[in-house]
C-alpha cells in the first residue's frame, strides 16, 4: 500500500476501460480526421476485425457539421450492399459517439493503382463493374455520393470494392435537382464547376468516368496547378487519351465524361457498352433490405447457442436494425463464408492461424506483464471461432481484457492536395499527347457551402443542441456566437467552387504528402 504500483488485475482493468467499447475491444489508430479517430476493432464474440469512427462530441461544434453527421449516419443505415461499406452499429458515450462500421484490409484503390501504375483492363473492368453496382444502390436509394473518387473506394480483402465516406452525399426526390458545389475538384461535373443545378445521378457518373480513367492510364484526365485552368478544361471536357488504352474504353469513358449532362451515359448505357460487357458480371448479388433479407439458418442457430433469442433477432434484422445482435449475426455470418473457402484452401488456413498467432504476440507486447495466459486463450478460442467451433456462451463472455487487437494494414480515406512540382511515377508510360500529366495524386474533398436541409427525405431529427441518430441524440455545445441556423448558399458558389477549411475536410480524412510508386 502506498507504493503506487498497480497489482495485475488492477492494469486488466484499466486497459478494459481504456481500449474497449460495448462488445468491441479497440486496438491501434489507422486514420485521424477533423471529428475524431478510426481505429482497428475486434468484435469480442465472432472475433472479427471492425473499423471503429470515434467522433468527439465537443469537435462537431457547428451546425453544419451537426447536419453532416446526421445525414451520413442516417445513409448508412440506410443502405445495405456489398460493395458499400456497412454500419453495423452506433454506441453513444457522454463524449463520444462510436460508428461500427465493416473493416476492409486491402487498403484504397488509389494506392492500388499508384502500386501498379496503371491497372490492366481486364481487371479495371472487374473493379468497374462493383463500383457501378454500389453506385446504382446508392442511387436507388435516391441518395447522391458527390465524392466518388479512388481513395473513397476501399478493398476487402479479396479485392473487392467498398464504397466509403458519405459525409458529402444528400438525399434527393425523383426530379429534383441539387445545387451544392462540392466534392474534389478534378472529379467535378463541368455544370457543378459552372455553378448551375444538377441532375444528381450525372455528377457522379462523371466521377466514374474520372476513376475509369484513372484505372486504365494511371493518372487523371483533369488535372492543372492552376485552378481556373483546370476549371477551363473540366467545362470543356478537354482532355488527352494515352495510345497504349484500347478503343472500346476510350468510348466509353468518352460517354461519361460528356459535358452536356443529357447526352452523358447513365448508368444503363453503362450496362450496355461492349467494353462493360466483355467480361462477366463480377459484382456480388446485393444483401436483401428491409423484409426482404434472407437469412442464413446455420447463422440463426450460432446466435441461438450465444442465447440470442430468435425470434427477435429474426425481427431486428428484417427490419434492419442496428444494434449488437445484427452486428453479431452480419460478423457470424462473414466468418461462416471465409470459413467454407478455407475447406478447400489450407493455404488460406495457415495464414489465419498465422494471424491469430501474430495478434496474440502483439498483445502480449503492449499489454504489459501478466497476460501471457490471457493471449494463448483467445488465439486459441479465436482459431476455434475461425474454425466455426461453436462454443458456449459463458465460455466467450470473458473480461474484454482478454481479447486480442487484430493486426491488420493502415487505411486512410482522404490525402492532401497534390504537392507542387509533382515528379511523374516511375513505370507509367507516357504518350506525347499526355506530356502535361502528373502522377495520381490524393485529393481532398471540397465543399462551398451545403444546401439547405429542406429536400431531405427522411432526415434525422435534429434536436435542441445535437441530432438524433436513431440510437439516442448526439448533443454538441456550439461555440459563443455560432449560428443556429444554417447559413443561405454562396453566391461564390455560382462561379468556383473554394477550398474547405479543415472543418468541412470528410471525418476520416488523414492528410498526406506526396504519394511516391512503393
């Protein structure tokens, strides 16, 4: 006594209230934005890697930024595909407010594209087909993404595309027209640079014409240091294709990357384009929504043995609620289908041990002395749980200092502006006519000014000094003399579209310099 030492169980603790929310122990920091941080998750019962967005309460000071929360929020929740990210659940604290979200280890497609200089068009054609498959979700669900751009598309860990960072979508009725200018620059419609409404669906298949581009030739079609530069070529639809890319994508990107709005491609004309259609859908069929989800009955019966009752599972997830239970069942059922590919894959089995063993080694390195046994018995427990061993649930509600962080790559979903003096990668070829482009460049989101909230359907309720994300209320203090009500659209807007302060920068939005080839 009076030693100030700390007895084991003592520091247990402490790293529990420290590195664990609700049903999720949290591990390193892999992104930092304006709001707060995202780190690595793992959910305690399936064992299965999360991102976890910590947004502090007391950075989400201005209206604006109350009403971008909410509306990114409420899209999450409302939209279910599997090439768009998942929310899985909202946990509320006194301070903070955690987003559980699907974890995706492959990194941005921009880092994949910067890694191989350009990418094939067989496979480009792969990724472009689940990017128009997310897109087309999105827009049936009449909602706008406005910042499609590579680093807001994530890979799991098969490759494939997840659509990420909602925070500068909108929600739009059939027919209606929106007018924030927002977004990045050089993945901007030409009618949004001018100023003028647009049809929301074209903005962003302008920006999939952009990232096809940047698929097949390594670099950007728009691209100038000086702004009003760039915003000339953008509304002239002025820009150089290389020789080494083949006529049919050259149509097709020349269809989307149309500057009148009415005859460029929709999404239909997409579908129909025989460089589309050269290869075989490769998107995955969409999750069912609302009560038309079919369910997995070996998953039901997993939740069942957890002593999930049934019943109401059945009904939280046909009416496709957010909370523990439906996180519980998505995560099940993802180890499930990993589990069946490892039946007929032992390399794939070695490497999931191999994870369990390494994450178990890195717990037992930052957690300090006394948890050795603590760390082999959730290896072991997790390389049971990858293995589908149904285990009891006493068995699995052990303390959450006991679970094991998963190691997984760093994801970041924004960069900074390009860096003047830009130096072109290595390994990208170039063509006379392209001497004027520099090497892909992170981008950060831009926005003027946001629209007033009246066209939003379904709108989460905004309350007396916060919002209300469904879950409970997200209550912020505004800063003395900040306004209450949201300022009217600028009518700078009209003619530019202006750099955001680093406030209006996406939540997730880690700066970064210069991207060099690795």
């Amino acid at each position: 006594p009076g030693s100030g030492r700390m007895s084991v169980s003592q520091r247990q603790q402490q790293g529990a209230q420290t590195k664990s929310i609700g049903n999720y122990i949290l591990g390193r920091t892999i992104g930092e934005g304006t709001f707060g941080k995202v780190k690595l998750g793992r959910h305690i019962l399936s064992g299965a890697n999360v991102a976890v967005k910590v947004l502090q309460k007391d950075r989400i000071v201005e209206v604006a930024d109350v009403e971008r929360v909410a509306r990114e929020v409420h899209i999450l929740k409302l939209i279910r595909h599997p090439h768009i990210v998942q929310l899985f659940e909202i946990i509320e604290t006194r301070g903070q407010l955690y987003l559980i979200m699907e974890y995706a280890s492959g990194g941005e497609l921009f880092d994949y594209i910067v890694s191989k200089g350009r990418v094939p068009e067989p496979e480009a054609c792969r990724f472009f087909h689940q990017i128009i498959a997310g897109v087309e979700k999105i827009h049936e669900s009449h909602v706008v993404h406005r910042d499609l751009k590579p680093e807001n598309l994530l890979l799991d860990e098969h490759k494939g595309i997840k659509i990420v960072d909602f925070g500068l979508s909108n929600l739009f009725r059939d027919g209606q027209r929106l007018s924030t200018a927002c977004g990045s620059p050089c993945y901007a419609p030409p009618e949004m640079v001018a100023g003028q409404q647009y049809v929301p669906q074209m903005c962003d298949l302008w920006s999939c014409g952009v990232i096809l581009f940047a698929l097949v030739c390594g670099y950007l079609p728009f691209e100038d240091q000086n702004t009003a530069a760039l915003y000339k070529k953008i509304l002239a639809a002025d820009y150089q294709v290389p020789t080494f890319i083949s006529d049919a994508v050259k149509d097709l990107i020349g269809g989307l990357l149309t500057a009148d709005p009415a005859r460029r491609f929709t999404i239909a004309n997409v579908r129909a384009h025989p460089w589309y259609r050269q290869c075989p859908e490769s998107s995955l069929q969409p999750a069912g929504d609302g009560g038309s989800v079919s369910l997995d009955e070996d998953v039901l019966h997993e939740l069942e043995a957890y002593g999930f009752p049934r019943e109401y599972a059945t009904r939280c997830l046909e009416f496709n609620k957010h909370n523990h239970i439906t996180t519980t069942y998505w995560l099940l059922l993802e180890r499930r289908k990993r589990v069946l590919q490892q039946l007929d894959n032992p390399e794939l089995d070695k490497q999931v041990k191999h994870e369990f063993e390494m994450a178990a080694e890195e717990y037992r390195e930052s957690a300090g002395p006394g948890v050795e046994l603590a760390a082999e018995r959730v290896a072991a427990d997790a390389a049971q749980a990858a293995h589908g061993v149904h285990t009891p649930r006493t068995a699995v509600a052990h303390s959450a200092a006991h679970a094991v962080p998963h190691a997984m790559p760093p994801t970041h979903a924004a960069l900074t502006p390009p860096a003047a003096g830009a130096v072109p990668m290595a390994g990208v070829p170039r063509h006379p006519v392209d001497h004027y482009a520099s090497p892909l460049q992170g981008t950060r989101s831009l926005v003027v000014q946001d629209s007033p909230p009246q066209h939003i359907v379904q709108q989460p309720q905004i309350v007396p000094g916060g919002i209300n994300t469904g879950g409970g209320s997200l209550r912020v203090t505004p800063r003395p003399g900040a306004s209450a009500v949201l300022p009217a659209h600028a009518a700078a807007a009209a003619t530019t579209v202006a750099p955001s302060s680093a406030r209006s920068a996406p939540a997730s939005a880690v700066p970064r310099g210069q991207i060099a080839r690795s």
